[in-house]
C-alpha cells in the first residue's frame, strides 16, 4: 500500500477574504486555551476531558458526521436532537453547515470544488480554509441542495442558528460552579483542543498514512488522528465506505465512535445500521506494513 507524499504549501485557490467573526472567535480562543495552561486544577480539566468526549465524540463522530451526514443509523428523534445538541459544544458551527460542508467535500474530495483538500496547502486544509475560504458563505439555496433532509426540521434550523450558544450555557454554568480555571478549561482549551483534532482530519489523514482500499482521493487510515477524534482517523476506510457506521473496520482500529453506536443498539436506542461488507479479510498490521514497504 503506497504512502502518500505530503504537500506542504499554503493554497488561497477557494481565498474570499478574512471571515473576521470567526477569525476573532478563534484568535480568542486560543488565547484562553494557552491561559488555561496557568490554572491547573485537576477538577477542571476533568470537566474538560468530558465535554470533550461529550462534544467531538457524542456531538460531532457519532451525530453530525455518522448519523446526520451519511445516515450510517437511525436512532429516536430525541436522541438525534440530543446528540446534535452536543455536537454543538464543539464550536464547529450548525449541524446543517456542518453536513453541508461535508457532503460536498465527499462529492469532490480533493478535487475542483473540495473547500479543505491539501491539494490547496497543508495549512489551508487544517484552518486556513475556515479563515479565508468560502467554505463559511454558502447561501441557502447550497444549503437546501446539499441538506434538504435537515433544511425541513424545525429543530434543527434552530440548532443551526442558535448552536453558539450551548458553550454560553455550559460556560456559564461552569463559572458558577468552578470560576475562571472551570471556564478556561471547559471551554477555551477543550473547544481549541477539539478544533484541531478535527481540522486533522481534514488536512493530516489526507496527507500522511496507509491506504487499504484505491480511492478517487487522497484518504489516508492515520492511527493517531483516529486516537484524537474518537475513530474518525480511519478517514481511507471511511472515504471507501462512507455510509458505514464503522470506520475502523479491523480488530486493531480503535474506533470509540463505532462502541458508542454499538452501545446505543444495545439500549434499543439505534437501529438499520450500516457497516461495510468487506469481501477480503483485512490484513494484520504487520501485513500492511509490509505491503507498504513494497510499495
């Protein structure tokens, strides 16, 4: 299996000029996150690690990306809306520009048209495209093409609208509860540290990995992104097979998305799950590294 061969340049192919709302927001961000570094408390970075597993597993791997933009399952509407709900945590934007963005990435990934391929920069991939990109501009007749599923529900449309204000909620909360140190981690730096995570999976596992399967892109299987987001580093599995539940497709992938919706089928709380039909059975590590090294 070939490796791919990294593209380390800063692309402005998709520039439309700064988003200033959003390049404040994150600029802010990252300075609480580095703040957070000066008030170590056990406590709140505890808060923080749950709300991040709350956000990018619960809100954004198993809600706004498997279930929302592929349909990998179904599951209650409550429970749709409460994990949507979560995924708002992550400062991410709505779930309908979210699944809007995705599904055209999916469309034309790495190709004419992909809003964060790093065909157009290794940086440009990772942030520089929610900066400067027009990725933040689409109008509603894009929306209403991409995520007309979404455009019809009422709860949703509020979730898209309002999806700020689930850390002003929490923020608060965690103010009163613990001060500034709660805050500062439960909020600046778990949220910065989130970002990142999934921003790699749009530039790192496009970049750097093994690929199992020949697809039209550049998906790599990238274990340590698959470590920082919960599952959603098996992004060459994911690519070949993008309406499955499951990313990691071998015994050795770690995927805490897939045991989340493993854990809600048990409930009876999701059903109609998809999950990749793999004819071949998938190669032993060692195996894979060896094909690669031929390669």
């Amino acid at each position: 299996m070939a490796m791919t061969t990294p593209v380390l340049r800063f692309g402005r192919k998709y520039q439309s000029g700064v988003n200033w709302v959003t390049a404040i927001a994150m600029t802010s961000f990252h300075i609480g996150a580095v703040a957070a570094l000066f008030y170590i408390d056990v406590g709140a970075i505890l808060v923080a690690v749950a709300l991040w597993v709350a956000a990018g597993m619960l809100g954004i791997g198993m809600a706004y990306h498997r279930l929302l933009t592929h349909r990998g399952y179904k599951t209650t509407r409550w429970m749709e809306y409460f994990l949507t709900w979560c995924g708002t945590l992550a400062l991410e934007g709505g779930p309908i520009f979210w699944v809007a963005v995705h599904r055209i990435h999916h469309q034309k990934s790495d190709h004419e048209g992909d809003p964060h391929t790093p065909r157009e920069g290794t940086l440009w991939a990772h942030m520089g495209w929610i900066f400067l990109g027009e990725g933040l501009h689409q109008d509603q007749s894009v929306l209403n093409k991409y995520v007309p599923d979404l455009s019809r529900d009422p709860v949703h449309l509020w979730l898209s609208k309002w999806h700020w204000t689930s850390n002003v909620i929490v923020g608060l909360v965690l103010l009163a509860f613990g001060g500034i140190p709660y805050v500062l981690w439960g909020i600046f730096f778990r949220t910065t540290w989130g970002l990142h995570s999934t921003w790699l999976v749009n530039s790192a596992t496009h970049l750097w990995g093994s690929r199992r399967f020949k697809t039209r892109d550049d998906s790599t299987n990238n274990w340590w992104v698959a470590l920082l987001t919960f599952g959603e580093g098996w992004h060459n599995n994911h690519h070949a097979h993008p309406t499955s539940a499951r990313h990691g497709l071998a015994w050795y992938e770690l995927d805490m998305n897939w045991i989340g919706i493993s854990t809600l089928k048990a409930l009876g709380l999701a059903w109609d799950i998809k999950v990749a039909k793999i004819r071949q059975p998938v190669p032993e590590p060692e195996e894979e590294a060896a094909e690669e090294a031929v390669a």
